[in-house]
C-alpha cells in the first residue's frame, strides 16, 4: 500500500487514503500516526485486503511534516 493523500492532520495523527501498487485498490480514512516507523515500517508492510500483497522492495517512504524532536 501506498500513501494516495493525507486527509486530515492533527499534530502527528493522521487520517489518509491509501491506495494498493498491484490491484489499484483504495482504503479510505486509515488512523495512522506521522513517525518514520509508521512510513518506513507499517505502510509497507500493509497488506491489501483485496488482493493479499505487500509493496515491492522499492518503497519510498514520504517524510514526516515535523521533525522528530519537535514538540507539537
């Protein structure tokens, strides 16, 4: 799965739509959370409910809005 837009942002929580690489499939307003784990480890770790697959190895994480030691 992939980030397609973020919705809404309140500090670091998020609510995105993400969409999968393979089938094209879009999940709608996922909670998540805008660390680097959350974009390096659980996103592409996902699996899409329609088809059943991860991303590819190629992954391109998205950065975070905030920096990790800012306070927000």
């Amino acid at each position: 799965m992939k980030i397609k837009e973020v919705t809404r942002q309140t500090r670091r929580d998020l609510t995105l739509n993400l969409v999968c690489e393979h089938c094209g499939h879009v999940m709608e307003d996922v909670s998540g959370y805008d660390d680097a784990n959350y974009h390096r480890n659980v996103i592409p770790n996902m699996k899409c409910p329609q088809c059943g697959k991860k991303s590819p190895s190629g992954y391109k994480p998205r950065q975070t809005k905030h920096a990790p030691w800012e306070v927000v």
